[in-house]
C-alpha cells in the first residue's frame, strides 16, 4: 500500500513506458488440453513498440518448453535493431495463495536467461526484493522447472490415489496402511484424497503431456488416475444413497462436506470437490443434500449449509475436505460416513 501511496506502483489497461516488463497472464487451455499462449502473445506484442535498448524483459506465467524463445522471435522479426540489445528471461512465480507477499519475498526462485547477460540482469532485478536464493540456469529448463515440480506432486498423489482405489476392493484401510508403510526410512506415501485440484498440480502436467505424449507416461497417467478419483468419489455417494433407499424404504438425505480444492481454504478452482458435488447433484432423485463449505459464506450455484445443521439431520455423511471444523464433529449414532479425505483415520 505504501508503493500506491507513493504513486510507484499503479495499474494502467494498456502497457506503460517501463525498463522492465513482466509478463504475468494467465495461459488456459483449448480443445484437448493443449496449452493456449495466446495471452502470453498478446501481452508479448502489445509492449514490443515500447521495448528499447538495454531493457528487460521476464515472463513469469506458467508455458510450454520454448515459449520464451518463441517471445524472443516474435520481438526480433519486429524490431530487429533490438537484437542481442534487450535482456529476456523466464523467471516462474512460485507462491501459495493465501500467503503470497512473504513467499514473493521469502521463497528461493528459478531465474532462466536466454543467455548469461541476461541471467545476470534478472538475478539483479529480482535480487532487489527476493530474499530466497536466486538459481541460475536457461529459459527453456526454468519453463520445464515449473511444469515439473507440479507434476511431482501430481505424481506422488496419483500413486496415493491408486492404493486408495486397490484397498477399497482389497477391504484394507488405506490411510492404516499407508501409516505403517511410512515407518520405513525411505518411503513417504502422501495422503488419498478426492482427486487434485487448484489451479497449478491439476493442470500443468497438461504442458507436458501435450508436448511430449510419447514420453510422459507416468505423468499422463497421474492425471488419469486424479481426475478418475473423483468420478470414482461420486460414485460411491451415488452407492450407497441407492443401498441406503433399498435397505430402508426411503431416500437418504446426503450431507456434502467440503467444496474447496485443498483444506481450510475458500478456493474453488478446479475443485474435486465441488465436482463430485456437481455429479452427485445431477444424478439427484429428489433427495435432500446439504452443501457444505465453511470457508465462504455464500455461493451463486450452491445453497450452503452450516455443518453442525448437516451432520444432525444427515442420513449419509461424505467428507471430501480435510477441513479443521470437521476433525471436531460428534457423528451421531447410525450415520453411513463416507470419508475420501482421512479425517477419521
């Protein structure tokens, strides 16, 4: 607020006179999950007028292996008098939502240059704020830097995932078994849950499978066994609503608990969650479903329901987020508790 106050730092809807430029815009996907950089070029071609000598220029949005390089190309066919003359770099952000002015700060970072002087001159200007470690390397390893260290943890959660789905059928409790497997030195399992969202480990394992499908095996497949995850979760809701009607004459009332992509948080982007809530929804035979996300106080699709309410009157109980309100829920006698997130380990 104090660099607002100052009038340093100020937002403008078309690009402004600058020594430096960043390019922080979002890069969705089209069709097939195939990375779409068309935001990455508009920006890149709205600032190419105002570029001029000496002046550095980063890309801090998630992109394919190449995108620099590409943005690189894109400036020298137009203002071909700046080549080898401005500074390019691919420097990924690494924040967590929630907390993002101490880890812009604190957390170590990844500075890709198209070739040493310009390494030197983003280390210089990222130096200025970040406290964390500054790790030199080339663009195209700090592009695949990113995509790569979200696709690990995309990874490791699908192999969690996939015990979960083999004990379910093997009658074992996973999160027991995975306990006891982590007591070796050298082994440790995450934790199951309803499939992966947020809006980095569920998709940029996609810029890597999209470019290199031959080879991303293991990755492709994660992202198969995550997204299943949650299909799998809805249908076991949708189960055991129909044992239920079956056993006892009449249509349980379902509590739902949990939107939010990760625990104790009020993020909604590419939630397994509230896409499990989504399905088991459309499959709705007229029963009642209590909706619950005690993170946000409303939401335009969903009517939400405190979960104290839910879990008094619910016939069926399904915990799809790990969130602290529910480690402390008295689950009255008789209930049917589906738990996809391990809170009643």
């Amino acid at each position: 607020s104090n660099a607002v106050q100052k009038g340093y730092l100020f937002a403008s809807r078309s690009p402004v006179e600058a020594s430096t430029y960043i390019i922080v815009v979002p890069t969705p996907f089209k069709g097939d999950n195939e990375p779409d950089i068309s935001f990455v070029e508009a920006a890149t071609k709205s600032i190419i007028p105002l570029l001029k000598k000496g002046d550095l220029f980063i890309i801090e949005s998630t992109s394919p292996v190449g995108t620099t390089e590409k943005m690189m190309d894109y400036i020298y066919n137009e203002r071909p008098e700046l080549r080898d003359q401005i500074y390019m770099a691919y420097c990924p952000e690494r924040v967590l939502p929630g907390n993002v002015m101490y880890e812009l700060v604190n957390n170590d970072r990844v500075i890709g240059g198209i070739n040493d002087k310009s390494i030197k001159k983003a280390v210089a200007f990222y130096g200025q704020y970040v406290k964390g470690k500054l790790h030199e390397t080339n663009a195209r390893t700090a592009e695949m830097c990113k995509l790569v260290e979200n696709s690990s943890r995309d990874v490791q959660i699908a192999f969690a995932n996939e015990l979960s789905l083999i004990c379910d059928k093997a009658d074992i409790n996973v999160w027991e078994l995975i306990e006891l497997a982590n007591k070796h030195p050298r082994v440790n399992i995450l934790s199951p849950g309803c499939g992966v969202g947020g809006h980095c480990i569920a998709v940029d394992p996609y810029f890597i499978v999209s470019d290199y499908p031959k080879e991303s095996k293991i990755i492709g497949t994660a992202r198969e066994i995550n997204n299943y995850k949650s299909f799998w979760c809805a249908e076991k809701i949708q189960n055991a609503k129909l044992e239920f009607n079956l056993k006892h004459g009449r249509k349980p009332s379902v509590a739902l608990m949990g939107l939010a992509f990760k625990p104790n948080i009020d993020d909604l982007r590419e939630s397994p969650a509230k896409y499990i809530v989504q399905k088991v929804l459309q499959n709705a035979n007229n029963e009642t479903h209590y909706i619950i996300e005690p993170n946000i106080k409303d939401h335009t699709i969903f009517k939400l329901t405190d979960y104290r309410e839910a879990t008094e009157k619910a016939d069926i109980i399904a915990f799809l987020v790990a969130h602290d309100e529910f480690k402390l829920i008295e689950i009255p006698e008789g209930r049917i508790v589906l738990d996809f997130c391990g809170l009643n380990k």
